[in-house]
C-alpha cells in the first residue's frame, strides 16, 4: 500500500479492515431505563472536569438495550451521566459508560471520546418489573428496577430527554504515553422518533468496584425514572475546548 493509498483509506484500525464503519450511526428502537438520583455535591465536583459546571446534584444511571444500530449491531450497554453547563448551555456530562461488545467500544471512545470499558450490562423484563443490570467481569456493580409502563408520559415531558447535547472528555494517548488529544467534545442527536415513554416507582442500588466506581456517587434519594424507546441518529461531534492548548476552541 503506498503512502496516498494509506492517506486516502485511513478512517480506523485496522486500515484495511476498520472495526466499525464510517458514520452516520442510526439507532433503532434504543431502548432506555433512566434513573435520576440526588448525590454529594464534593463527589461530583470532583470527578466533572472544568470547563464544565454542575447544574445540580442529580446523577442519571443508565441502562440500555441497542437492538439495531447501524454498523454496531446489537449490543446493550450502561451509563452515569451528569448535568452540567457549558458556557451557558446544558447538557448531560458522561462520566462512565460500560457496553459488551467491542466494535461500539472502539468506534465511541475513537470517534467521540465515550469513556467505554467491555463490562456486561443488560436490560430486560422480569414479569411486572423492568431490570437493568452491570457486571463488570464476576462483580455486580448496579442494580436498578421500575415498575414496568405504569405511567405513560407525553411527548412534551419525554422528548426533551434527546434534545440536550452531550459532552465528553476525549483523551488518546501519544506512542510515548503522553497526551496526544485532550478535549472536550459536544454531540448531539437528530432525526429523533420517540416512539414510547413511560415513569414508574424505581429503585437503584450501587456496589464499590475499583474499575467500574459508580459508587463514588453515592445514591443518597432516587428522584425520578423514565422507560422510553426511539429511534435516533448519532451525530458526529465537535470540540469546544483543547486542554492541550488551554483555550475555548467553539
């Protein structure tokens, strides 16, 4: 392969036969159980990365079921996610996320900067209760449950939940273990289709783990939950700031 060949065909590894395809990523029937909980504020501060600023104290603990994305396949997969602000605007800071299958786990932490680990989450129906799951190898790491679609929710209270951006800290290692990339990055979603939502009574308990620490934000009152399904294109991202450089970039 000579040099243009490589230049021209370079998109990820490896160049001849990348492990995962070029974008646009569409999900279909991505399917959610979202759990708000109120949390420490010291433990929070610590582990959002400035410029970005808390909001509140509420924590999102995600559990996931991707049946059909594009390139992706299906897999499932679980999150913590923070509200914060950047520069005026909100939206949901990801802390931790775990899936259990690799070509996601490469394209989100090499595209976007999704902080992905191979864990095994799961979400399903256990006769009246929806389950979400994490085990991170033997160790389970969270447990939550709600009360399967005993409240439908409206559009207008469920649609919001696709509208905030997104941001992550994207970090890729130089080949001698310095930084090489260091940035925040913003997406966001489009061409959303909610196609159900629902509340219900949850509850969600979290264990200690010294590679998945979700418990390092302690559940102190579970506030809210929401079940919705929709269909939705993740979009590429942008970078609004470089820690390499110090600066605001957008």
């Amino acid at each position: 392969m000579i040099e243009e060949e490589v230049r021209k065909t370079a998109f990820a590894m490896p160049v001849t036969n990348p492990s995962y395809p070029v974008g646009p990523y569409r999900f279909t029937n991505r399917e959610y159980m979202i759990i708000s909980y109120d949390t420490d504020r010291d433990a929070l501060e610590y582990v959002v990365p400035e410029p970005l600023e808390l909001v509140d104290t509420i924590v999102r603990c995600e559990f996931i079921r991707m049946p059909d994305s594009t390139g992706f396949g299906t897999y499932s997969g679980s999150a913590q996610v923070i509200r914060v602000r950047l520069r005026g605007e909100i939206g949901l800071y990801t802390r931790a996320m775990f899936l259990d299958a690799h070509p996601p786990i490469a394209g989100g932490r090499e595209l976007w900067g999704f902080p992905q680990k191979l864990a095994k989450p799961s979400l399903s129906v256990e006769r009246d209760t929806l389950v979400g799951t994490l085990d991170f190898g033997p160790a389970r790491v969270a447990v939550g449950t709600m009360g399967y679609k005993h409240s439908m929710l409206p559009p207008r209270l469920a649609t919001p939940l696709f509208a905030e951006p997104g941001f992550l800290l994207k970090i890729m290692p130089h080949v001698d273990g310095s930084p090489r990339i260091c940035e925040l990055v913003r997406y966001r979603l489009s061409e959303v289709v909610l196609k159900g939502a629902w509340s219900g009574p949850a509850a969600l308990a979290l264990y200690p783990h010294a590679l998945a620490p979700l418990a390092d934000l302690p559940v102190r009152e579970v506030v809210s939950c929401i079940h919705a399904v929709a269909d939705f294109t993740l979009d590429l991202g942008t970078v609004v700031h470089d820690y390499l450089q110090g600066k605001r970039v957008r």
